[in-house]
C-alpha cells in the first residue's frame, strides 16, 4: 500500500507543468537568439539573432511589454 503511494507521488512530480520561460542561446554565428517556450515546453516564439547579451534582453522585455496587446485579424479597419 505504501509503495503505491510512493509511485502515484513520483508521477504526479512528473506531471507538473514548467512555467512559461524564455530560453537563450548563442548561435553559430556567434549571435544571442532566445525562444519563448510554453507550458509544455514547445517553442512558441522565436527571436532574431542579437549581437550583444543585452540586445537580446531589450527583444525579450519588449516581448514581455506586448502581452496585453490586441488580437487583431489582419486586414481589418476601424469603422470610424
């Protein structure tokens, strides 16, 4: 009985979601590139190559500032 409960433990620990996260990279250009991954680890966004570590992070923060934007379809005009 204890032994189950061990096994249904460990698997719930393996079940756990990661939390939205940006990754980064040096590419082989020798370039910083970054993607942002989702909950369940796939790549959702991918950005250009930077020359500098902190370029990289101003394309991240200006991701991160963008949240909050619209959903607009393409094409689309406000009838004003």
């Amino acid at each position: 009985m204890l032994h189950n409960k061990l096994n249904i433990n460990s698997s719930k620990k393996k079940q756990s979601r990661k939390l939205p996260r940006f990754e980064y990279f040096i590419n082989s250009g020798g370039e910083y590139q970054f993607v942002l991954k989702a909950n369940n680890g796939k790549t959702i966004a991918t950005g250009e190559a930077y020359a500098s570590f902190q370029g990289m992070v101003v394309g991240i923060n200006s991701i991160r500032n963008c949240l909050s934007a619209p959903i607009i379809r393409r094409g689309e005009h406000n009838a004003s």
